[in-house]
C-alpha cells in the first residue's frame, strides 16, 4: 500500500508543476509580452529590468520542465510497478487510486460484495496506519 500512497505524492507534484508552469507563462507574458519586451512588465519597470526578470523566469521554467521530466518518468514507473501487483487488497487499491472507482464499481469490476471491498480497504488502511504508528 505504501507504494500506491507513494504515487498519489508523485501525481500530486506532477499536478503542483504543471500549475507552476503555467503562473511561469503568465510571468513571462507580463515582462516578455507577445512581442519581445512588449510587455507590461518592460512598460512599467524598463527593458533593464524586463531582461533580468525574463532570463530568471527562463531559468526557473528550465529547472521546473527538468522536475517535471524525473516525476514524469517516476510516476511511469510507479504506476507499471502497481499494475503488476497482485492479491485482492491490491487489486482493490489500485483500482480504487489508479482508476479512482468507487467500492461498487470495484466491486462489480472484481465480482465481489460492497462489503467485502469496503471491509478490505478498511482493513488495508488499518495496517497501514498501524505500521505508520509502530515505525
């Protein structure tokens, strides 16, 4: 289970960076603009200052793009990882995480009760926080 809590980190920084990325467009829109320096950032402050702040934000989307990459490629990894796993509680978790499905769709999927799924998971996060707890 530790592995598929550990994947829904990896998609949530992958969510995180690609939000960073667009408030870096937006920055750069404001001093770069449509055209070069015609911003609103260059308008206000001088090219001077336009020039420095692009170059960071260049900076900046470069290193966000390169994080980006190595979650990417983490995240593929991960998710190859989980689909190979095997046994009830994990066919349940990762449909339920992977697939986000909810306890009757797993259960319909699998061929097995609510309950039965819902008891399961329960148990499943049970351990999981014992675990946690004991560590």
């Amino acid at each position: 289970m530790e592995v598929i809590d550990c994947y829904k980190d990896v998609v949530r920084k992958i969510d995180i960076l690609e939000r960073e990325l667009e408030i870096i467009e937006v920055e750069m829109t404001f001093w770069f603009g449509k055209l070069a320096f015609g911003g609103r950032g260059s308008a206000k402050f001088g090219m001077l200052a336009a020039m420095d702040n692009t170059q960071d934000i260049y900076n900046k989307k470069y290193d966000v793009l390169k994080l980006l990459e190595f979650y990417k490629e983490m995240e593929e990894e991960m998710r190859l990882s989980i689909e190979g796993l095997e046994g009830v509680q994990y066919k349940i978790a990762r449909l339920r995480v992977l697939e986000g499905m909810t306890y009757q769709e797993i259960a319909d999927e699998l061929g097995l009760t609510h309950g039965y799924v819902r008891q399961v998971s329960s148990k499943t996060n049970k351990k999981r926080t014992d675990i946690l707890k004991n560590a």
